[in-house]
C-alpha cells in the first residue's frame, strides 16, 4: 500500500471512530454534569436538534428571516453524500467542546483567553484539502465562527479573532483559495448563540 494510501486511510478511519465514540462521550459528560447545577452561561441554549423531531426542526427553519432552504441546494448537497465538516479554534488547545465546554470543563477567564495562545504553525489549508480529496470527500464545511464567538478570519466587527492570536493569519481566507484551486466546494457557516446555523453564499 503506498503512503498517501495509508494517509487516507487514517484520515477515514479517525473520522469514523470520533463519530462512533461521541454518542458515548456526551452520555457520559451528561451524567457527570446532571447531579450539580451547570455554571452560568452567557447565552441560553436551545434544545439540540437530537431533542427535537425532524418536524419541529423545520419549523424552526422555517421561522428564520433567510425563509426556507432552497430545495434544488439541499439537493445538490444531498447528492454530495460524503464531506468534511470543521470545527476547530483556541479550544483544540484543552480538547474540549466549543463554547459549552466554557465555565463547565474550562473556567471562563482561562476560556475566553485561549485565543492568545493560539498559534498552530503547522496549519497547511492545501494539505487539508488534498487528504479531503483523497478520501472521496465532495465539500468541506468550515466553521468560521462558533457561538463562542471566536472569528476565524480577519473582521473589524470584534478583536475576538484569528489576526490578534500569535497565529495571526485568515484561516478561511487560505481554506477558501486552496478549495478553489482544487475544485472543491466551501461552505463558511458561523453559528449563533441560538443555535441556528447560516451558511454564506
């Protein structure tokens, strides 16, 4: 087998047992966190979709200002069938859940200034599309902003991003030019405290 064989491999195999394990993982934090009061949140959190029906999603779709998803869209992506979907910022630094994780897991103050330690050098957009590729994957979805708020490309709106870590470079500014250059289509998302989710066209 050759070597970018293996690299591949990897990248599947990892992805399919992150998935497999994280059912297990939420349970267990579930009943860890269940028997004390959760610490004060700065937002307030909606039910997920997993506690809803898949009717009781769509009205809550539906009741957004944007309107209704775009059939032929959900189509095209449906057709799609395997993709890559990115989370990732100051928190990989404590492995632990974006946003939730912050003043439960991860005291506030130390939470809120992960982003100034920040800095994965090692970050190369064009390899992460490559191994994408490689695997059979038909899009990435990025997201650009969690509901922690923190902004993975250079924005005047709020100093609570990339270019003001050590890293100091547009992650979705790179990840869009190197999806471009390899004909791999992008969705940038930014998800609300609220839960909803906007994907940019």
């Amino acid at each position: 087998m050759k070597t970018v064989d293996k690299r591949v491999l990897l990248l599947v195999i990892t992805m399919a047992l992150a998935t497999m394990s994280y059912a297990a993982d939420a349970e267990t934090a579930a009943k860890k966190t269940s028997a004390k009061k959760p610490a004060e949140q700065p937002w307030k959190p909606y039910p997920s979709p997993a506690a809803m029906s898949q009717t009781q999603a769509y009205q809550r779709i539906l009741q957004q200002p944007w309107g209704p998803p775009d059939p032929a869209a959900v189509s095209r992506w449906q057709d799609m069938r395997f993709g890559m979907f990115i989370h990732w910022g100051p928190v990989s630094l404590t492995a632990k859940e974006i946003g939730w994780s912050r003043g439960r897991e991860t005291p506030i103050d130390q939470y809120d200034n992960l982003y100034k330690q920040f800095n994965p050098t090692k970050f190369d957009a064009d390899h992460w599309v490559s191994l994408a590729k490689m695997a059979g994957m038909k899009y990435i979805v990025l997201t650009t902003k969690h509901h922690d708020g923190f902004c993975l490309w250079d924005t005047k709106l709020t100093d609570y991003n990339i270019m003001n870590s050590p890293f100091k470079r547009d992650v979705v500014k790179e990840l869009a030019t190197a999806c471009k250059n390899k004909a791999l289509p992008l969705a940038p998302i930014t998800r609300r405290a609220t839960g909803t989710i906007l994907i940019f066209r």
